[in-house]
C-alpha cells in the first residue's frame, strides 16, 4: 500500500521526509467494555492510515488529505483552537494534546492518505490520531513507548474532538501482531496476543449506513454505565467500575436500579465475562465456542445495550446459516458499520457471493465484504 501513497505524493522526498503508518481494527468480542475497566479482543486490520511528514522552520501545521482533497493550515501557538466536526479535528488534536504533555513539537507538513472505511466502525480515527501521533513526534526527535502513544490519542479524542471513547482502538493501532487477536484488560493495560487458526477468515461487512449517531449516543452511553457504578459503588464494597460488579451482585441489586440502567450494566457485565470466555476458547482452538459467545455477544448489544440498528441484525441474520460460519456480531460503537465474521477459510468466497446477494436482496444496498488478516502495529513505513 505504501506504493499507491507514493503514486500521489505532494511533499517530494528527501532525508528529512518520514512515512508512517497506522492500522484501523475490528473487534472480534468485548463491545462497550473498554470504557468500564472491562476485556476487550481486537485485531489489527489491513486497512490503514498513511502519513507523510516533514520539518518546518516555523511552529505552522500544514495537512493536506489525499481523501478529502482538502489543505488545512493551523499553529501549534494558537491557543483557541477548537474542533469544527472536521477530519482535520484528528489532527489538530493529537498535535494539541502532544505540544500541551510536554512533547513541545516542531512545525510540520503532512500528507494523510486512508484506505480505512470511514464511518464504518473501524476505527478509521484511531488510525488518523495514531499515524499522525506517530508523524508528528518522530518529526520532532521524540520516542514515546507504544501504550503512551495510545493514551494520548485517546486523550486527543476524548478532550479535543469530545468522543469519550475507551483506549482500545488507539491501543490495538499501537499494538497489532500479524496473524493475531489481542486479549486487553483495559484497567491494567495488561495484554497478551492470541494467535488466529490458519483455517478461518475474518470477515467484515460492511451495512453501507454510516454510525452517524455514534457520537451522542454513545457518550450516553457512557454517563448510563457511570450512573450504575455510582449506585453500585454505595451497595457493593470495592466497585470502581462495572469491571468490578459480578452477574450475582447485579442481579441482587437489580430491583432497586431503573430497568435502562440495569439492562446497560447487565451488557457490560455478561460482555466481560464473554471476552474472558473467548480467550480461552480461542487459545484452546475451539472456534464453535468462540463463535457461539460472539453470537451471543451481538443479541447483548442489540437488546440490553441498544446499540445495533436492523441493518446490522440483518446482516448478521443473514450470515449465520450460512456454511462454514462460527458466528457473527456487530463490531464497534454500533448504529452502523460492519459485522465481524468468524468463518472457515474454505467458505470463504460461497460466504461473500451469497451475502452479498442475500443482503441486497432485502436491504436494497449492495455491501462491502473485506477479508482481512490479522495486521501488524503502526510504525514507521519504508519509502
Ligand atoms: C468505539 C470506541 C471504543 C469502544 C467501541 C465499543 O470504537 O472508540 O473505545 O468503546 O466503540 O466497544
């Protein structure tokens, strides 16, 4: 891919010019856990963001997106910068977020190239944030370590452009291993790669509607699962947050909380314990039991959490009968985007031609339906 970069180039390459790159991810099992302390098991994904990087003498920012064709020109001396519901807001969020850690940076011109879907649900913003966190300090003759990285272009996130997103796509750009799955307890930032058989695929598909409301409802989300601990917290010694609540202790205290904020605690619990479930599952090679707890999975988030939309249970619908398939569950924020797909690697192209046929058939779109590997971590790419 770093080829096609280069087919489009505007900065002309010198010793000072550097590229990066940074992936987007799917989501295998752990929907709406990050946030809550909770287990979350991603995979890197072949699809990714590029960045392009050059010094400048001043303290000037200068983007130009390949995707958007658009130039954006901000100071890294400018106090008031705000977001303004912009691709560029990724941007001038990690540059802000890094200049204001201490990383005072020095002036740069980029180049942004993607071939992450956007709005799809694969993390097309962590890649931008990481592949520029990544850009913007090398340009600088800084080193951060890999789970700083991730920390600050969630910060970036939630601070700048006002998602209060989890750490895990950020980390999972920051940490992907080809060929493997990555099991992340999101308190403790402890992480261990889980290797994928070579006799399944991952598919992802792609609904075609975009998870536009993602932003407002699942900050909503967010303050629900909040409002939960803070009742819980009083009840039950200990509890930080939904990671420390057990299905037993929810369930004793179920009557005396509102059936919404229940019903969302109960998803981030049973998710959790699902994730822990998976791992084992997938260490052991046993795909039927993976598969079973992301089938699972999707029915929790479609009806305790609410976070599906009927284009996504469609899909998903559609997937499960079809041969050679473990399971299929929404992945990401949800309200739009993608499906993951656990899928024996011989069914591989039966599995794409009659979705897709299927699917167009009732929804009326025809979706997109990429294999993906497991990808490695960002890093710098060679030109
Ligand atoms: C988005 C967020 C993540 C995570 C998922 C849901 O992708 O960026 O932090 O919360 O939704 O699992």
């Amino acid at each position: 891919m770093a080829e096609s970069f280069e087919l489009n180039s505007r900065i002309s390459n010198s010793s000072e010019v550097r590229l990066f790159r940074a992936p987007g991810r799917v989501n295998l099992i752990g929907e709406h856990t990050d946030y809550n302390d909770g287990f979350v098991m991603p995979a890197a994904i072949d699809f990714c963001t590029w960045v392009k990087v050059s010094p400048r003498p001043d303290r000037m920012v200068s983007v130009f997106s390949w995707n958007f064709k658009e130039l954006v020109e901000f100071s890294l001396d400018d106090s008031a910068l705000a977001p303004r519901g912009h691709w560029s807001d990724y941007v001038t969020g990690v540059a802000v977020t890094l200049d204001r850690a201490g990383l005072k940076l020095r002036g740069a011109d980029l180049e942004i190239r993607g071939t992450v879907p956007i709005g799809a649900g694969l993390s097309s913003s962590a890649s931008i944030e990481v592949a520029t966190g990544l850009a913007l300090l090398a340009n600088s003759a800084y080193a951060v370590n890999p789970v700083e990285l991730a920390r600050l272009c969630q910060s970036a996130e939630n601070d700048f452009v006002g998602m209060r997103c989890g750490i895990m796509d950020q980390f999972i750009s920051c940490h992907g291993q080809e060929g493997k799955a990555l099991l992340l307890d999101c308190r403790s930032l402890e992480f261990k790669h889980l290797p994928l058989s070579a006799d399944v695929r991952l598919l992802i598909c792609n609904t075609m509607v975009k998870h536009e409301l993602a932003g407002s409802e699942y900050n909503q989300r967010r303050a629900v699962c909040e409002a939960g601990v803070q009742h819980l917290a009083q009840r039950i010694p200990g509890v930080r947050a939904l990671r420390d609540v057990t299905e037993r202790d929810l369930e004793l205290h179920a009557s005396e909380l509102p059936e919404l904020v229940y019903r969302r605690c109960r998803h981030v619990i049973s998710e959790n314990t699902r994730v822990q479930k998976a791992a084992v599952a997938l260490e052991q090679g046993d795909l039927d039991s993976l598969g079973t707890l992301m089938n699972e999975s999707h029915l929790s988030l479609r009806d305790d959490y609410e976070v599906s939309c009927a284009e996504l249970d469609l899909m998903v619908e559609l997937a499960r009968p079809l041969p050679g398939v473990f399971g299929a569950r929404m992945t990401g924020g949800g309200f739009g985007g993608c499906t993951i797909n656990l899928v024996k690697a011989a069914h591989t192209d039966e599995f794409r031609s009659t979705l897709t046929q299927r699917y167009l058939k009732v929804a009326g779109v025809t979706p997109e339906i990429y294999v993906s590997g497991a990808a490695a971590a960002a890093g710098e790419a060679i030109q």
